[in-house]
C-alpha cells in the first residue's frame, strides 16, 4: 500500500500538486508571473525536489486533556487513500516555504480537524520529536516510499468541535491505551503507531 504523508488544503493544489517548501533554492527555472504563489510546485518539480531533498513536515497528535492537564483521549484520524482503501493517521503535511512552524500546525489542525477545533499552541511550540520517514523500509521506523521526509511532531491540545475535511473521513477519540495498542499500530500508515506511543509517553500518558 502506497503510504503518503497528506498536505491538502481546499484552496490550492491537492497533495499531488502541491506548495513548494523549496521555492527560491534554484531548483527549477521557471518564471512565477506576479501575483502567482511562489510557493506551488508543479507533479514533475516535486518529484525532482523529493528526489534530491528531504521534505520538512510538522505532524500533529490531537488530544483532549482534563482540567489538571492529564490527556485523557487521543484523535486518531480515519484516512482514504488515493486506491480508496482506509487507513489510521494523524494531522500531518509539509511547511511552507516562508511559513513558521507554529503557522504550519495551526494550518494543518484547521485543515484536517476543522475550523472549530480550537487547537492550543504556545508562541514557540517544541516538538517532543523528530521523525525521519524514508523510501526504503528499515531505516528507521517510519517510511514514506515517495521521499525523505524530515517530520517536527507534537501534541497538540484541542479543545473545540472537530468535524474533519478533505480526505480526513472521521476523528475517532481514544483512551490513551487504545492508541498506544498493538491493534490501533498495525492500522496506521508510515509507523505512525511509533509515533503515537512516543507523544504519549512524552506526556507522561503512557503506562
């Protein structure tokens, strides 16, 4: 199954089509006529660009606290790929060329969760990791076989109504022990399973 690392946003391209983080490194040479994004990137400059960098990425757990901060669910989303079969994952996509890291998050929550989600994010968010996704299984426990991503990932406190868009399908809220299990990781695209349980036991929500 072909695993890929969303970024959709209703506005521009789809992910296939998608903003270029690299705009302005001499990729490529094509003239951006005034008014137009700087930041697109055409299906063949993304595929040179993933070909010969590493893509940066910023990766959100959603979760639900109570009023002592403890997480007591986690949002674990529910994702059709391209071949329409059904997958587990987490808020994820790239950084845009010129955007903070604080912006991309802020973006991707919205995009996947909705704009009711009210996610809480401090001025100078701190990832609890770095994940590595590679083409080739087995470097490390993440993979993406279209590239070599490089993936900030936090916990992100929402506290509003989530109503998931794009290719997002659904939200299903987890106790923490049912996103750390064997069962949920198996369902999950890339080794995000891995990454669940870290962002659990970061917050000191995994026993």
């Amino acid at each position: 199954m072909a695993v890929r690392t969303p970024d959709p946003d209703p506005s521009e391209p789809n992910d296939e089509t998608p903003r270029d983080p690299l705009a302005g490194l001499g990729l490529n040479n094509e003239f951006h006529a005034p008014g137009a994004n700087p930041g697109w990137l055409s299906e063949v400059e993304l595929a040179e660009a993933r070909r010969h960098l590493p893509i940066l990425y910023v990766e959100a757990i959603p979760v639900r606290q109570d009023g002592t901060g403890a997480v007591t669910e986690v949002g674990i989303l529910l994702r059709a790929t391209p071949m329409g079969e059904m997958t587990r994952t987490i808020v994820s996509g790239r950084v845009r060329y010129g955007e903070t890291v604080r912006d991309a998050l802020f973006r991707h929550v919205e995009n996947d969760l909705g704009p009711m989600a009210f996610p809480l994010l401090p001025p100078q968010p701190a990832p609890f990791t770095v994940a590595e996704y590679f083409p080739l299984p087995g470097v490390s426990a993440y993979h993406d076989d279209r590239q070599h991503a490089v993936s900030l990932a936090f916990v992100v406190p929402v506290t509003g109504t989530c109503e998931p868009r794009q290719d997002a399908l659904e939200v299903t809220w987890m106790t923490p022990e049912e996103a750390s299990s064997e069962t949920l990781s198996a369902e999950m695209e890339g080794g995000r399973g891995t990454l669940v349980r870290l962002a659990l036991a970061s917050v000191g929500a995994l026993r």
